[in-house]
C-alpha cells in the first residue's frame, strides 16, 4: 500500500475564491490521480499527474480552474480556482501500485464547502 | 447505459448474514477489477482485487463473469463493522490505466 496525505483536510471558502489542496506520497510514484466525489456521489477522476509534464485532463475538467502541479515524484497540488457552490465536495488524490494488476490507494481527501 | 452499475441499496440485514452485491460493466475489454470499502466521511480503500479465478479473503469472496460482464463480492457471517458503501471499479486496460467507479452499494449490517 501507500501512506498518503492531504492538507487542508477541509475548508470553507467563499465564492470566487481559489484553494489549493497538497498531496504527499511517502514514496516515488509515476503517476499521481487526482478525484472529486461529490455528495451522493461516485468518484470522477479530474485529472492525471505525471512528474515533468502537463496533466492530462478528462472530460468536462480544464486546466484553468483546476492547474495542477507535480513537482516532484512524491508531491502534486490541485487548486480548484474562481470557486462556486457547485465546487463543494471531497476532494482526493491517488497512486497506483503494483506491477500486474495496477491497484489504487486514495489520500483521505480534503473536504470543501463553497459559501 | 452507465459503464459501472451498482444497485445503491441500502442492503439492510442483521448480523451473521450472508449478503452479495453484484456490479455490471459495459465495456467488455475491461481487464482489471476491483471492491473498495468507503466509511461515512473516508476516502475509499483496497478491499481486493478480482481474479478470473475469483478470489477468497476471510469472509469475502470476489467473482468475476465475463460472459455476463459482471463482478459479485459475497460477505459471510456478516458484521457490524461491514456497514459501510461497497464501490466497483473497473479499469479498461489497454495501457491507459483510467478507473471507472460504480456509485457504490451501501450496505447496514444490525444487531
């Protein structure tokens, strides 16, 4: 497994604001993931973040309200700009181990409430 | 139709149950399969993987049908400590690895 660790764990922001959320790795990973589970909800994947390049966004997520950087083989942030309401939610960042089956193991997310 | 369907439940049985969750997938190249436990306010976590074997852990076992295109998680003797919402994820393969999580099954176990 992973030990993985997020900060802020939660926060409440006011509309319009921006926030950026840490994810550390206690080790190298390739590949960092980043995903919203809004209430209710199941997981939507955001964004993949590889060391030394862009992000890969998926659909209905762009680069200018959540940039995403990834430093280091161990570190990523993902900030959530210009926020709404509509933003609540769980926010989490992921690795993949294992060398067949690829398995994922989550950070404990940050949880954001919009004003 | 959805790519990962789960029945959301609530499955609500008393404790020493026997209970299975199914979960069907859409794309039929889909090449790894997974059950993930997430508690009230956590993030997800491994429960294991699934095998074309299947697979046994404790009280959990883990089937996959191809055919069919769907996985099952069955929990014997079931415990208060199993309440919690059961996610399936599939991982299409192909060298792209881009998970799809079903919405989860919520499952209360009862004195």
């Amino acid at each position: 497994s992973a030990v993985i660790s997020q900060k802020p764990s939660r926060d409440i922001c006011q509309r319009g604001t921006s926030l950026t959320i840490q994810c550390q790795v206690d080790s190298q990973v390739t590949m960092m993931f980043w995903y919203r589970q809004q209430p209710g909800q199941s997981l939507t994947l955001i964004a993949t973040a590889n060391q030394g390049s862009e992000a890969t966004y998926e659909s209905g997520f762009v680069i200018d309200k959540f940039p995403i950087s990834r430093p280091n083989l161990t570190f990523s942030t993902l900030t959530v700009s210009n926020m709404s309401p509509e933003d609540s939610s769980i926010y989490l960042c992921s690795v993949e181990r294992g060398a067949g089956v690829r398995e994922q193991y989550f950070g404990p997310g940050t949880r954001l409430t919009v004003t | 139709r959805k790519e990962v369907e789960q029945d959301p439940g609530p499955f609500n049985v008393p404790e020493g149950a026997t209970v299975a969750f199914n979960c069907t997938y859409s794309n039929s190249a889909s090449q790894s399969f997974f059950w993930y436990r997430q508690d009230c306010r956590k993030e997800p976590k491994l429960l294991m993987s699934v095998y074309s074997s299947g697979n046994e852990d404790g009280r959990f076992t883990a089937q996959l049908n191809r055919a069919s295109q769907y996985i099952s998680l069955l929990i014997r003797d079931s415990k208060l400590s199993d309440s919690a919402t059961y996610l399936c994820v599939v991982n299409a393969g192909g060298g792209s690895y881009i998970p799809t999580f079903g919405r989860g099954t919520s499952l209360i176990v009862h004195p």
